[in-house]
C-alpha cells in the first residue's frame, strides 16, 4: 500500500511537470555501466538504460529508466533531474527517482515489496553534437520503509545519445530585430540593446547585467507590448551546438530582465546560431561582436 501510494504520487508529480514544461532540448537516450554494491561485495555489474525527454522546467528533466545487474537483479524506476551547467560543456547532474527493485540472486535490499529511491550525481561533458560522456554515483535505498535496509551504491560510467527533439529551431524574430533604431527624441530610452558574452559562455559579465539593468528600467518607463530576446555566437563551433547556446545566452538574459521586474510573459526568445552575424566573418572566427543578445522593444 506504501509503495503504491509513492508511485501514485510519483507519478501526479511527473504528469503536472510535463503540462507545465516546455520542450527545449534534445531527447537522449542514456546507457549506464557500472559495479553494483562498490563498496561493499561489488561482484555484479549493473547496466543501465534510460530516456531523457526534452522537457524542460527552470532546467529540471523528468527520466525513465531501467536497470539489470549480472546476478538477475532488476529494477525500473522514474524521477527528476537537473542539468547544472559549469560552462557550456560541463555538466553536473544530480537526479532523484523511485521505482520498484526485484534481487534476483542479487543483494536484498528489503524483506517485502517497498518502494526503492535512487540518488545520485554525476558530470558529463557535452559535445558539440548534443553527446554526453561522463561518470556518476548512485544510492539506492527504501528509506527505512522496510525493517531491511542496507542500501547498495552503484558507479557507473554514462554515455547519453541524442534521439530527437527541439534543437532550438532558428526563429524568425521581427525586422525590427535586425534594423536599426528609428529616429527618436534626444531624451526618448533606446528602443535596443546589445549584450555581448565571452567566448563559449552563457552566462552574464557584470557589464552585460548593467545593460539588462537599464533595459528593465526603460521597459518600466515606456510600457513596451513585448520584448523580443535574440541570442547569437560567432561561428566557431557547428550548428546545432550554436543554436542551443545562443538559446542559453538568450534565456539568461530573460531571467536577468525577470528579476528586474519584467513580466516573463511580455518576452519573446529567439535563437540564431551562427546566423545573422553582426560582423561578417569566415566560419571558424572567434568575433567578439557576433556574440550577442539583442534586445528590442516593440
């Protein structure tokens, strides 16, 4: 009755975040191979499959995943993770899920049918291409719903391909994006904003929180319909890894004009890539003025 309480909860939790959630990166697929029980016996070998859909929600995922050890152990289990980005390559990722876990001649973790929790964490390296190739530590354990309890840690190296999803399509922002700004009284606030980033990065110099800042102050004074976010890099890198890091430069610039008091619903996001460069260049050319959000009133 416990562990199908857990799983009904488990479950209202995963179906309310994938209504609120929105799709904004790749679905991957991610294998797991490791020793189960390493501090201990360690004399099974777990292997690990899971899928990681693309939803997002202030960076939190939802995952499914299975997992069958070399002595006939078996477990299935759902949860949460987080993607914690160090640079735009490196990724830690700490995840929490519940499932259900059968011992085969494996290690008893209860003496019934309880639920089991699985935590963990691991660091992954992004490649350009949306791969992941990394290592993590997990716990599993009821939690103290069985009189049984020992609990089994389980280190695994991972490797998550990329299946299908949103690459974050290139959008087509309005004109007023890429014109220049109309002819306006001497003391009337800009109607744009550039924010220019260090190379291969996302997040904000402190020259670049200024200008939301003032941006923020601006659309407070002049109650624009919309603000239109438009992220861009230089064109170092392929394709798809610049679209989805203009699209992480854009949403930290929409979260700094959030904390400043912009209304999330009145801005729009845009990610261009290596497209509609500032500065022509060649591909491959690291141009500082080409990696840039804009920002637009309208």
């Amino acid at each position: 009755m416990m562990f199908r309480g857990v799983m009904l909860a488990a479950g209202a939790v995963a179906l309310s975040f994938a209504t609120a959630a929105k799709a904004d990166d790749l679905w991957r697929s991610q294998l797991e191979v490791g020793s189960f029980d390493v501090f201990h016996k360690a004399d099974s070998e777990a292997f690990d499959l899971q899928l990681r859909p693309g939803w997002r929600l202030w960076d939190f995922g939802v995952f499914a995943g299975g997992m069958v050890t070399t002595k006939g152990a078996l477990m299935g289990y759902g949860g949460i993770t987080f993607d914690l980005h160090l640079t735009d390559h490196i990724l830690i990722l700490p995840d929490a899920a519940v499932g259900y876990y059968s011992r085969g001649s494996d290690k008893i973790l209860s003496f019934k049918s309880t639920a089991e929790f699985r935590t963990g964490i691991g660091a992954a390296y992004e490649f350009d291409n949306g791969w992941r190739l990394g290592a993590d530590i997990h716990h599993i354990s009821n939690a103290g719903l069985d009189k049984k309890n020992p609990g089994v840690e389980i280190a695994a190296l991972t490797l998550a391909i990329p299946l299908f999803g949103n690459e974050e399509p290139v959008a087509e922002a309005p004109a007023a994006a890429v014109a220049p700004t109309a002819p306006t009284p001497a003391a009337a606030a800009p109607l744009n904003y550039l924010v220019f980033f260090d190379f291969n990065k996302s997040d904000l110099t402190s020259d670049a929180q200024k200008i939301i800042h003032d941006a923020a102050d601006n659309a407070a004074k002049s109650s624009p319909t919309k603000l239109t976010v438009t992220g861009h890099t230089d064109t170092v890198g392929s394709d798809a890894y610049n679209l989805r890091l203009s699209k992480r430069r854009a949403v930290s610039v929409q979260k700094e004009l959030v904390r400043d008091g912009v209304p999330a619903g009145e801005i729009a996001i845009f990610a261009k890539g290596k497209h509609e460069l500032l500065v022509p260049t060649a591909d491959g050319v690291k141009e500082p003025q080409n990696r840039r959000v804009q920002i637009v009133f309208e």
